[in-house]
C-alpha cells in the first residue's frame, strides 16, 4: 500500500480495495519502523489519525465520495494544528500546542484527509538543508548523509521514503522546490494568495506561501485543488476562482512556448544538471512544445534582495516571540529586560539569530533607504523581467537548484554558500509567482530537479506540462534503496 501515489489510493478507497483504517495503520507501522533513520517526523498522531481514518470510512459507508477522503498526509510543522505541538522545529515554541487549525489544516479535514502526524522542518522556516530544527537534522531518503533540502526537508523526506504519499509544505524561497529537487519528488508553490496563510506561523509575510509535495504532478493536482482558495480570515488571500487542476493535466502540449534564461546557464551550475535540463526540454519538444532562449537580466540580484527583505520581515514577526505570552520562557528572570533577552537568547537557534540581527539592522534608522527600500527596488525590477518575458512565452524552465544534495554539515560554516543555493527559486518568491518542481534524473546516484514557472494564477499550466512530461518519463517513479 505504501508505494501507491495519492491518486491510486483514491481509486483505491472507492473501489473498496482497503479502508482508510487499514491503509493508516500500515503508514503509522511504517513511520514508527523507519522514521528513526530519517527523523522526518517531530510528532507522530496514531490515536487522532486512527480516529480521522474511521470517521472517513464511515462517511464513504454513507454514500460520501472525495478524492481525499481517507487519504493520509501529515503537515510541516509550522501550519497550527488543533490540540497538536506546532513547534516551527524551534526550541522556543516546543511545548505549544496550537489552541486552533491553519486554514489549510482545516480545508485538507474538511475534504477527509488523515493526518499521521507533524513534520520536521528548518527552524521557522530558515534554511536549505533542514540542519537547523531544534530536533535535529532530517536525512535525505537517497543518501543518509546528505541533506533532503529545506526548509521543509521533513515533508520532503517523509514522502520520498514513502512514509506518507503527500504532505504539506511552505515556500519562501524555494522551501518546497528545492527538497522536492533533492527527493526526487514533485512540489509546486503557488501564486502569492493563492493559498491562506492563516495559521501559518510567519517567518517573512510577503514571500511566504503553502503548498503540496507529492510524488506526482496529479498527487500535487488533488492536493492544490482543496487547499486553494479565498479566505477572508487571511488579508492577502485573492478572491479568484479556483481552476479544477485536475482537468487541466491531460491538455495536449501542442504549442507550448517554453523559455530558457540565459543567466541560468553560467557559471556556479554542475554542468550535470544542465544536461538534465536541456533533456528535459527534448522531452517536452517531442510532446510539441517549442523552445526559445529569454532573458531576466536582474536575477543577479536576487540573493542579495532577498536576504535583506526576508530577514527584515523575520525581525518584525519574530518579536512576538518574547517570553511572555507564549512558548519558551527563561527560568528566574530577574526583570523584564532579563526575560526578553535570555527567553530569545535561549529560545532561538544560531541561524533565526542571525536572520533577526540583519532584518533588524536592515530596518533600522539611517539604513531603511539604503537596504530595505533598495531591496524592494530591485524586487520590483525582477518582476518586471519576468512580466516581460511571459510576453513572449507560456513557462521558463530550469533547473531548480545548481547542485544536488550535499552532505550533512558540509555548509554549516558558511551560511552564504548555502543561501547561493537558492538562486534559481527565490525569484518567484520576490516576483509572487507559481513555480513547481519536478524530477528530472540522477546525478552521481542523486535526485536533480527541474523548475517551471508560470505567468500569475497558472498553477493548472505547470501542472499539465508537469504531468504530460511524466506521462513520458519514469524518473518521478523511482524510489530510494531500503524504503
């Protein structure tokens, strides 16, 4: 049971194969054997899941039908869960247990989906390899020595190891994209609104968004279809009809115009994954699209925009995080001042502190104008270029990170060299636009994936090309040694 995809569990479920209590038991068994490899999960819900899984057998006894009705999924660990620890993988908020659901929690309840449990994830949201959690590294399924990517490495980790068929992911700056490059899985970030952030904890407001990893561009379809849509509890939500994502994957590819950035190809790409890319683009001739080179000529200063508004942001989220109200608090403070500046100093890990020291600086007097509003400057200036160029095509295509997966530790000294690894996939972040990535081949034994991003609200685009490519391919259908 656990090498069926989301789609085939849902065929499954109505066809009466098993029950949704069987197919949970057997994932919870699976996650209780393996898991300790991976440490993929931060809490594990066997009692809730058991319960969620009969009470969705007994709405299918009763006549119910639901793609995810009795399907099994679990969460990253940063979407506030009702009753459940809700820990942002961070020492500061172990213990708390959100006294409400994430709007995507509640949406994937309402549609009957079971959730085993929370994942491991960088410590709120910040970084690239998921070395950062309170709880320790995540391992990647594909080699236990390497990084499964981050932040949402947990998510990334537990699918590929075939632990639960889709989880739930966010996106800040490639944080489904790039694990799901290094899994060997499909994972797509959607338009900036798209998705409700209600409930999920922030770490920097204007680039955050939810979405799916899963192994297939069809499991990413049925998962996107429930969780998108307005919600007026979330003031960046877009009032703008969902598209049925799963009728768009079987749109024929005739006449697809794809793009090729010219900057992704210089230097800091292994030239092995650049040969991933451009079989991939044969691939999708063959299926009848046509292919010509672009330019986005202000992706050079992505990273350096990035890394100033994204920690900008964090210092101003982060300051609830204070002792007080909630979460970690510093035993015998001797004052206030003391219970502000050990709870945090305590609480929070080495890399949250550093982004919250730059975000700080960057805000402050005297350096807004040269650092925030320069950044937000260049930000506008790489939208620009890609509006420009969805003039002239349909999808840009990539590759979704310039290396594959390297080993645990291996960048912990050098927090740039880790942040150039996200200079494919945090231009759509800064531009707010839908981006998915998908598998594309091996290096060296390692996953490698390929990015695809779409003009504003195109989800349904990515998907189809997604999906007819692997209707072609088998790279998404092979799984990690021993899992």
């Amino acid at each position: 049971m656990h090498q069926l995809t989301l789609a085939e569990i849902a065929r499954s479920l109505a066809a009466k194969e098993f029950s949704a209590e069987e197919l949970t038991r057997t994932l919870l068994a699976r996650i209780h054997q393996l898991d300790p490899q991976l440490n993929s999960f931060i809490s594990i819900t066997d009692e809730p899941a058991i319960e969620q899984a009969r009470a969705a057998d007994a709405r299918r006894a009763a006549g119910e039908q639901g793609a995810l009705l009795g399907a099994p999924i679990a969460h990253k660990d940063l979407f506030c869960t009702e009753g459940v620890l809700t820990s942002c993988g961070s020492k500061i908020l172990d213990g708390f247990k959100a006294p409400y659901d994430a709007t995507v929690v509640a949406r994937l309840k309402d549609a009957g989906a079971v959730s085993l449990g929370k994942l491991n994830m960088d410590e709120f949201a910040m970084g690239s390899s998921n070395e950062s959690s309170h709880y320790g590294a995540v391992k990647n399924p594909w080699a236990l020595d390497r990084v499964p990517g981050g932040s949402s490495g947990g998510s990334a980790a537990a699918v590929a190891a075939r632990l639960v068929p889709a989880a739930t992911g966010t996106d800040t700056g490639g944080s489904i994209r790039q694990p799901a490059a290094f899994t060997n899985l499909t994972g797509i970030k959607p338009t900036y609104g798209r998705v409700s952030r209600w409930g999920m904890i922030a770490y920097a407001s204007s680039l955050d968004q939810g979405g799916p990893l899963a192994r297939t561009a069809e499991d990413c379809a049925l998962m996107l279809g429930a969780i998108a849509g307005f919600d007026p509890k979330d003031s960046t939500s877009v009032d703008q009809p969902v598209d049925d994502y799963l009728a768009g994957l079987n749109q024929p590819l005739t006449g697809l115009r794809i793009g090729l950035p010219k900057e992704y190809f210089g230097a800091g790409l292994d030239s092995r994954i650049a040969d991933a890319v451009l079989a991939v683009v044969e691939e999708l001739k063959k299926l009848g699209a046509s292919v010509k080179e672009i330019s986005l000529p202000n992706m050079q200063h992505a990273i350096p925009a990035y890394y100033v508004i994204a920690p900008a942001e964090a210092s101003s989220n982060l300051s609830r995080f204070d002792g007080v109200r909630f979460g970690y608090r510093c035993e015998n403070p001797q004052n206030l001042e003391d219970l502000y500046k050990r709870s945090r100093a305590e609480g929070f890990g080495a890399e949250v502190k550093r982004r919250i020291m730059v975000g700080t600086y960057a805000l402050s007097a005297g350096y807004y104008d040269a650092y925030y509003l320069k950044a937000q400057k260049i930000r506008r200036l790489i939208k620009n270029d890609f509006v420009s160029a969805f003039n002239d095509v349909d999808v840009i295509l990539g590759p979704t990170t310039p290396n594959p997966a390297w080993k645990l530790g291996e960048k912990n000294n050098d927090p740039v060299a880790q942040y150039l690894e996200d200079i494919y996939t945090i231009t759509a972040n800064l531009a707010g636009l839908p981006g998915l990535s998908m598998p594309a081949g091996f290096v060296d034994g390692l996953p490698v994936g390929v990015q695809l991003l779409a003009p504003y609200f195109q989800e349904s685009r990515l998907l189809n090309v997604a999906h007819q490519y692997q209707q072609a391919t088998d790279w998404h259908k092979q799984a990690p040694a021993g899992f």
